[in-house]
C-alpha cells in the first residue's frame, strides 16, 4: 500500500499568512493562517512588524500539520509566495533595523519623482521592469539612504520579508530571481543585480542577498523551527517566487495569450510570456517566474479594499441588515447594486483613493465621482464604485494588449470571484468571456505546482491543468458591454486630464496633514 504524499504552500501576505496542505494532485486537505496589522502611524506609512509575520508563518505550517496528523515524513516539500517590494533593513546580525516597509508605503514619493524626471527611470524600467513607483523598492533605498541616513548607514543588508523568514529558518541570505525582479535592481536579460541601479540606491552587491532561481531548494532547516512546524529538518523547502507571477500558475494562466485578472484588496491584470518584455511607455511590469516564464502586467492599488471602504462609510443600515439576516454584507452590497443599471446612468468613479500604481503610476492621483446628479441615488454610487474598479482594471489590460495583442480568455480570481454580480461585470466591462478556476488559494497552489517542477516530480508547469477546474464561465452581455464601451473613453480622459491637479490636491492634503 502507497502513502500518500503532501505537500505544503505558504503565501506571506500584506495582511495575513495562509498555509495550504495539498495532496500531490493538487486537492485541497487543510488551510491555516494568519492576520497582523498594517501601522500606518502616517498617511504615507505602512509598515509591519518582520518577526510577527515571521511568527504567522510558523504557525500556520504547524496550523495544518496539527489539523491533519499527517506525518511528517509525507510532506513532499514547503513552498513560498510573498508580497512583493517589501524592505527591511538588518545589521550584521540580522536584527532589524526598520519594521518591514511595505509596497504600499509612499515615503519615497519624492525620489520616485526625481528618478523618473531626473535620473534616468525610465532607461532603469526597461533594464529591470520595475516601473517607477514608490512601491519599488529601490526608491526606498534612496529614501532611506538621504532622508533616514543614521538607519541606511548600519544596514548590513537590505531585504525581503521572503528573505526575512528564510535567513531566519536556514541562516542564509538567497532571494529569488522573481522577488529580485520586483526590486527595481535586477537586470532581467542578464538575471544579475545591475549595476547603475546599486549606484542609484548607493549600496554595493554585497549589502543584497545572493540571487537564485525560483527553483532553488534548501535544506537543513533549523531544529527548533522544524519542531515547531511539525516537519523534519531534512524537509525540502523551494524557494518559491513572488504572490503575483504564482496566482498566475495557480490558476493555469500560463498559456500564451491567458490573463489572470485578480482583485483582491489591490488588484492585478497579469500574463505569462516567454522572454522578458517591458513596454516604451512604462505603464506595464515584468517579472520573473522561471527562466522560460515571465509575467507581464499592472498592479492596481485600489480593489477590494475600496469595496470595504463603500461597506464601512456608506452602508451603516445595511451593515445592520445582513446581521440580522445572518448573511455576507458584501452580498446585500452586491444585490443592491444589482438592481441599477449597468452604467449607473452616468455616473463614473475613478478609485484612486490610495494613488495608482498602473496604469498612471501616480502616488498623487485621488479618487472622484464623476456626472453626478440629483438623480443619482447611493444605489448608484455604489454600483459605480464596482464598475470603477473594473473599468481601472480594463485600462491596464489595454496598454498589456500593445504588447501581447488581443487576449484569448480572461482567468478570474480573488474575492471579488465569489460575487457572481462583479464577476458578471467585469465580463461585460471587458468584454470577454470569464471564467472562475476552482481553487482560490491560487498563490498557494502555483508555489506547490513550482515546487513539483523543481523536486523533478513534473517535468513541466503545465501539470497546473490537471489541478485546477472552471467553477463558473460568464459570457458578456451585448447591451450591456456597448454601454461601457461608451462610457470608457470618458473615463480614461478624465484621469489623464486630471493628472496636474492630482498632484496639486495632494499637495495640499499633505499640507493639512502636517498640521
């Protein structure tokens, strides 16, 4: 009789740690996970606490090794995603120096500016594919380097929250050359740090973590971690790449011409091509999912969390409704918004409630309502909110498509893949069929699939079909779709047209927020 084998996908979040038993086929056993804050003690802050994430990850591998009493001599192998542009500062004992600065900290607006108005950013995306954004960690480096000198000065190292937890689990500083290629500083033809961009940051070589392929597998994981996980010392442990180009593995986006459409607090429109490629106007990423994979695409910062948004500052009563009804307030949310019609008669949102990373790569762009009028009900707002989340979506699916051309389907996932009303819309706004895969634990899932490739267990990446099933196809609606056909032109002219008064704006709210 065969034992059955395991096999362990960690996603290290911004919010939380999950950790997912899969057997070898890809089917679901247990989940565990866990919740840390985000301090944001300023508007431009959003750090986390390093060692409290560190802590969530033990525990969640423990979470479902405890759960299923398997043993640990079953688990094939653990495999990681993570977050990408987090930085830590360490001194030479590993201690950190800073919290963990996450993508969503704007302190580096600044140096973002200056590097791409004054120091060559441009020449610098196309060399690493990063494109430049406060999110990029190498305008953190800069940051810190003039702004936080006392900080910058005793840094051994510059790393990771990935590179964080594995130093602490193996005492080795690797990074991954997916992880790598969302810093801002890895060449993308030569898979090395590139030079120009260490002279920028003001840090050499040595101050990074060496660089391996996503598929590089470690050993000899620290006793005490490994009692504490419930696995052996000797478990395999491969590195993993980065949460974003993974959800594409997860849910079988990796065929030419598959996009992956994720919207989860941010949200992503993302591909899979076979070299890297970048784009003259800057608006696209690329990073490294294997030698032979590269993910193209755009981050957006504002996706679910501005449905949550909605939830908290308009929709007390209804809050109040689904309790007593015992349902998902999303869901009233969703019903509600349901029940206008596709266009909100008229009425445009651009999200931007955070700034916006692509397509405009603004920190300073702000969120409006748009054709407002007496006529226009909070029914309306929120629809239009919904709508204004996907039509930001679409925008960056356009500039993708001057690269790759016209996209063969579209793979949904995240939260919002649970609303059959927003799934329904972003059909429509997109126009193309969508269709929802059955796992959600995308991220954890493409780690194992990656995982399975570098352990020698499958020969390809394409293994990922045989794992993951449609769950729900939606079809574009034609009346619907020529509505917001009409209507995007005139979203898209809006935000381009505000783009001096974005920055003007938020001038001034920094303004009022000093005082």
């Amino acid at each position: 009789m065969s034992t059955q084998n395991y096999m362990i996908g960690v996603d290290i979040g911004t919010t939380s740690t999950k950790a997912v038993l899969f057997k070898e086929n890809g089917e679901v056993v247990a989940k565990a996970g866990g919740e840390y804050p985000l301090h944001t003690p300023t508007p431009s802050t959003a750090e986390q606490d390093p060692e409290q994430i560190f802590e969530t990850v033990l525990s969640s591998v423990q979470g479902v090794m405890a759960d299923t009493g398997i043993s640990p001599k079953q688990v094939l192998f653990v495999s990681f995603s993570a977050a990408m542009h987090s930085v830590i500062a360490v001194n030479k004992d590993g201690i950190p120096l800073t919290r963990c600065i996450t993508w969503a900290d704007n302190r580096s607006a600044a140096w973002s500016a200056k590097l791409k108005k004054e120091l060559g950013g441009m020449e610098l995306y196309l060399r690493t594919g990063t494109p430049i954004h406060p999110m990029s960690p190498i305008t953190k480096l800069m940051w810190l380097r003039h702004d936080e000198p006392s900080v910058f000065n005793q840094t051994a190292k510059f790393i990771s929250i990935k590179e964080y937890v594995y130093y602490k689990l193996f005492g080795k500083y690797v990074v991954d050359h997916s992880i790598a290629s969302s810093t801002g500083m890895m060449n993308l033809e030569a898979l090395a740090w590139d030079q120009e961009a260490l002279k920028l940051a003001g840090i050499t070589e040595d101050q990074l973590s060496t660089l391996v392929p996503t598929t590089h597998i470690m050993t000899g994981l620290k006793e005490e971690y490994a009692v504490r996980m419930g696995l052996l010392p000797s478990t395999p442990f491969v590195l993993g790449a980065a949460d974003g180009v993974l959800s594409n593995l997860g849910v079988n986006a990796i065929q030419p011409g598959v996009v992956a459409a994720t919207i989860g607090t941010s949200g992503a429109i993302r591909t899979v091509v076979d070299r890297p490629m970048t784009d003259p106007k800057g608006r696209i990423f690329c990073y490294a999912l294997t030698e032979k994979h590269w993910v193209i695409g755009g981050a957006v910062n504002n996706g679910g969390m501005i449905f949550r948004w909605v939830r908290d500052e308009f929709a007390a009563s209804e809050i109040e409704t689904a309790k007593r009804l015992g349902i998902n307030p999303y869901d009233v949310l969703t019903k509600i918004a349901d029940r206008i019609p596709p266009g909100s008669n008229g009425l445009l949102f651009h999200p931007y409630l955070t700034g916006e990373r692509a397509p405009l790569w603004d920190p300073n762009a702000r969120g409006s309502f748009f054709g407002l009028t007496l006529n226009h009900q909070k029914e309306h707002m929120i629809r239009s909110v919904l709508e204004g989340v996907i039509f930001n979506m679409y925008t960056v699916l356009l500039a993708m498509e001057e690269q790759m051309g016209h996209p063969a389907k579209i793979h949904a996932t995240g939260g919002f893949a649970r609303s059959p009303i927003w799934r329904q819309m972003m059909a429509d706004i997109f126009d193309q069929q969508v269709i929802v895969p059955e796992s959600y634990e995308s991220s954890c899932l493409g780690a194992v699939v990656l995982g399975l490739y570098a352990t020698g267990r499958a020969e390809s990446l394409d293994i990922v079909s045989t794992m993951v099933g449609g769950t729900h196809e939606h079809q574009p609606v034609k009346e619907n779709a020529d509505v917001y056909k009409a209507l995007l032109p005139i979203y898209i002219r809006i935000s381009r047209k505000l783009e001096e008064d974005y920055e003007a704006i938020s001038e001034f709210q920094r303004r009022f927020e000093q005082k």
